[in-house]
C-alpha cells in the first residue's frame, strides 16, 4: 500500500498526526505545493516568509534523505497538482491536516473531489489546533463567544484527559526511497514560482524551532512579567515556527505542563487563545470580510490616507508607534504588547478602519496567522468575540512610559531621538528633537472624537 502525505502549515516529520497515520499504513510521499492563489496575493516578490518556508522544507529533507528519500515540490493549484500526482504514484490515499481557514477548506473540498473521482481516498486529521470546535462546548452544546468560560472549559477537559498530550510518532524507514530525485537543496524553486529569495530574521526549520523552545524553557518562569516588555527578551518567538508548523502545539504543551509556574500558566493561556481564535473563524468565517458584531460594521471611520501611510512608515510623531512599525517593516517581527498599542492606536487615536491593519499586518507579519490576527486586531478595534470595550482606548505615552520606561526599544528603533532623556523620549518636542516628526494628531482631542466615533454603537 502506498500513500501520499500532504504538507502545508505543517512543516516538520516529527509528532504529525497525518504523517504517523500515512506511516503506519503503507509506503509514505511527502508533497508540498506552491499555491499561486496564495503566493499572488503576496506584495513583495522577496517576502520572507516565501524563505522560511523553503528553510523548512530544506530541513525535512535534510533528515528524509538519511533514509533515502526526498520530498516532491509542485507548483499549481492544488486540486489540479495532487489528484495528478497521487495518480501518478498510484497512492491508495491522501493524507493531511486540517486547516479552518475558509480558502483552506475550500481548497481541500476541491481536492477531495477531484480525488474521488479517481478513487483515491483523502484523510484529514486534528493537528494544527489541541482542541477542535467540536471539543470545547458549553454544557448546552453551544459554541463559546467569550474566552474566559472557553479557556476555563479547555483547562477541565485537558485535566479530565489527565493532561494527556499524545505524540504522533512517524516511522520514517516506510517513507518512499528515490534513486534520482529532484531535490529541494538543489534545484531553484524560487525562480520556478517567481520569487525571490530573502532570509528571515529567524530562520526556519525544526532544529531552530526545538532549539527555542528549549532556550525558552530557562526563562518561562518570567513570562507572564517579561512578556509585556519588548525591550527584554521575556517571550519565546516560537509563533513563526508554529503558525508553519516546525513544531506541533503539542511540542509546546509538553514542555509548558511540566513548568510549575505563572509564566507558564501564563504561555499555556495564549496556546488557548490560539485554539479560541482558530474555532472563531472556522464558525464564524464572516469575520474575514467585516465584525465579528455585525453592528460594528456601522462606524465610520474618520482617519485620513496620509495618517495610515505615517503610520505603516513609523513617522506618526508618537515614538513608541513608530519604533514598532519600524521594527516590523525591518524584520517582519512585532512584540505582542506593541501589536496591542499600535492596532488601538490606528483605530482609536488616527481613527482609521481596523480592517486596513489588519491587512497590512498580514502583508508584513513573519508569523501571520489569519485566525491570530483577525481575532487580535478585532480585539483592539472593540468589534470582536469577547474585544475589550469600546470606551477602553490606550494612551500611546501612558504605554510607551509603562513598557518602554528607559526608552531602550524606542531608541534602537528611532535613533534621531536616541540623545532625549528617558523622560523626553516618549514625548518629544520640536525643540528636543528637530529630526524627528511632530505628533501628526492629538491624543487627547481625537480619543473624545474616536469615542463619538463609537456612539453608533452605543445607539444600536
């Protein structure tokens, strides 16, 4: 018997559901195809994140190669590609993990469809995710739309599971053998999808992932007070390596449970978010085109284009906005607490759509996760399941001095104000500091206006 494995946000050969079954059944191909869908939608032809995932697939076939294997690039739409592969092969069926974003799921219909038609079978495992929607319900059978009695239920039916995390074990002496095989080391897949190649910050592949993860686990006991401090390196940047999939979300709850502490209560809580935020948009997929509270939907939004062009450049006049935009257009990477104050920045302070953020974060973000950052920016804009509240708007300086006291994050990321004392540097003048811009709006005058912005809502 011989099978196909299907690779997509799910980059590695260890603990992977859809692997170990493919493995244990038969003779096992690994694939994965370059989706033009996905790789049009991309503005910059050297996108990062184009690299890390060939860093990836580098290093998968790095280690199938020990045992005499290699894994298969296509280019072209998937429901066209691996019904004519698995064909090719004469697989008896096609294995891989599900994932709920809405064009995943149709893509994987198509090819499903396509698969049947030539009597391949096409099995989906749980993998991306610890719990599936299905698995975390109210005692009514209902859907949770608040995080807290959602986490809360996630933790008992982990508990109740006696804090079982299992390990999908993949034998990899029944992976396909090659004698000529085009591989990924050598051949130029970048020219073939017309890309351009351009390393990452962070490189990709599961050595580097696993290796994170154990110098993370030196320091997890502080998370839960570093993590809010971007000029400390209190978290873990693994979110790179799991949004692709260098390592499993079980990988990490392996090494959180065995920590007895707040910080790591603390990284097990955000592991839940993740699975709250993917059962969102896999319920509620509407949240992609607009509010998760449709009557959200009604603000009209004031901010100007040439206040969001400021913004996606770092040169709003508020320091610690700007060192962060910075610092993402530089290395595709943000702090989380940044991504927090400069999304209620955009929205409640410039008083621009949060939808526009959103898109340009998943246009720069090394980690972007469409689930993630749709719940996390329409947490900021008030207009998601469980957001904070209209009326909670953040103080740009009131953050910068709380998280950014000494100005350390700020000045390695906008050096023309580096010379202003710790106290100058989250407001400077036009006197202070000549280089740099002016605040391009007032805080305190468009958080009353942003708040009346709002009173639609109130209204409804």
């Amino acid at each position: 018997m011989s099978n196909l494995c299907w690779i997509r946000r799910d980059l590695r050969i260890h603990d992977h559901a859809a692997l170990s079954k493919a493995l244990d059944e038969g003779d096992t191909t690994l694939v994965f195809v370059f989706d033009p869908y996905i790789l049009d939608k991309l503005k910059h032809k050297d996108d990062r994140r184009v690299t890390f995932i060939m860093d990836s697939l580098r290093d998968i076939e790095r280690e199938i190669q020990k045992h005499g294997s290699s894994i298969l690039i296509r280019y072209g739409k998937p429901e066209i590609e691996i019904p004519k592969l698995a064909s090719e092969l004469k697989v008896t069926a096609v294995y891989s993990n599900r994932d709920y974003e809405p064009y995943a799921k149709e893509r994987d219909a198509k090819v499903e469809k396509a698969l049947k038609k030539i009597s391949i079978g096409f099995e989906q495992f749980k993998d991306t995710v610890f719990f599936e929607k299905h698995e975390v319900l109210s005692n009514t059978g209902s859907i949770y739309k608040v995080f807290t009695p959602y986490k809360n239920k996630w933790i008992q039916n982990f508990e109740l599971n006696d804090r079982n995390v299992p390990n999908y074990k993949c034998k990899l002496k029944n992976l396909m053998t090659f004698k000529n095989p085009t591989s990924v080391l050598k051949h130029n897949w970048f020219k073939n999808i017309g890309m351009t190649e351009n390393p990452p910050l962070l490189p990709g592949g599961t050595k580097e992932a696993l290796k994170r993860l154990k110098k993370f686990q030196t320091h997890i006991e502080n998370y839960a007070t570093d993590r809010n401090f971007p000029a400390i390196p209190g978290t873990s940047l693994l979110s790179v390596y799991l949004r692709h999939g260098n390592i499993s979300v079980r990988d990490m709850l392996r090494m959180a449970t065995t920590e007895n502490s707040d910080g790591a209560k603390t990284w097990v809580s955000e592991i839940i978010w993740r699975d709250f935020y993917q059962m969102i948009l896999e319920v509620y997929p509407r949240v992609t085109k607009g509010a998760f509270k449709p009557e959200y939907d009604q603000i009209k939004f004031l901010g100007t284009p040439s206040h969001f062009k400021a913004w996606c450049e770092g040169r709003t006049g508020f320091p610690i906005i700007d060192a962060a935009m910075r610092c993402l257009n530089q290395t595709g990477m943000m702090h989380n607490r940044l991504r927090m104050i400069v999304a209620s920045f955009l929205c409640k302070t410039l008083l621009i759509d949060w939808k526009k953020g959103e898109d340009y974060f998943a246009q720069e973000l090394l980690d972007f996760d469409l689930a993630a950052n749709n719940g996390g920016w329409q947490w900021s804009a008030s207009t998601g399941s469980d957001s904070q509240p209209y009326f909670r708007i953040f103080n740009p300086y009131n953050q910068s001095e709380k998280f950014d006291s000494e100005g350390k994050f700020i000045r390695e990321w906008v050096p023309e104000i580096a010379h202003l004392s710790d106290k100058e540097i989250h407001r400077p003048t036009k006197e202070s500091a000549s280089d740099y811009p002016q605040a391009i709006v007032s805080y305190e005058l468009n958080r009353n206006r942003c708040l009346s912005m709002y009173s639609v809502v109130k209204k409804t």
